[in-house]
C-alpha cells in the first residue's frame, strides 16, 4: 500500500473523531489565584535590598576619602595645616 493511501486513511478517521469536551477554567483559576497569594512574600526581600543598598553607598564614600588618603600619603603632613589661618 503507499504511504499517502495510509496517511488519507487516517486522516479520513480522524476528521470523523468528535472532540472531547472539557473545561479546564475552574483548574485555571485556582491556579491564578494561588499566584496572586503567594507574591506577597517578596516584601522582606526588597527591604534587605534596600538596606544593603544604603550600607553599600555608606561605605563607597567612606572608601573614595579613604582612597585619597592611600594614593597621597602627604596629605597626611597638610591635613593639619589646612586648618590653620595664613593671616591673622
């Protein structure tokens, strides 16, 4: 027999098959609403965030005068000159 004759054959049964009716919506919105519940949990993670967020900016100001001080050791010798008035 030739394979378009079969795949015909099929084709012709299948197009006779009734399609199986099914609702599904009430399993769909179970699903949606459990989402929906579940997404409050994300609170305590964005006030961790925010927090390291500040620490981290603390600290890179503190670093950048730092920094300073590390690339010029001098400025060790003028810090304290700096204060001082050139005229009275």
């Amino acid at each position: 027999m030739d394979a378009l004759k079969i795949i015909e054959k099929l084709a012709e049964k299948a197009r006779k098959e009734s399609v199986p009716q099914s609702d599904v919506s009430p399993m769909v919105m179970h699903e949606i609403n459990a989402l929906q519940r579940t997404e409050s949990g994300v609170l305590p993670l964005e006030f961790f965030a925010g927090i390291s967020a500040v620490a981290a900016s603390i600290i890179t100001i503190l670093s950048i005068s730092a920094w300073q001080y590390i690339v010029n050791p001098l400025i060790q010798f003028i810090a304290p000159l700096q204060e001082m008035p050139l005229w009275k």
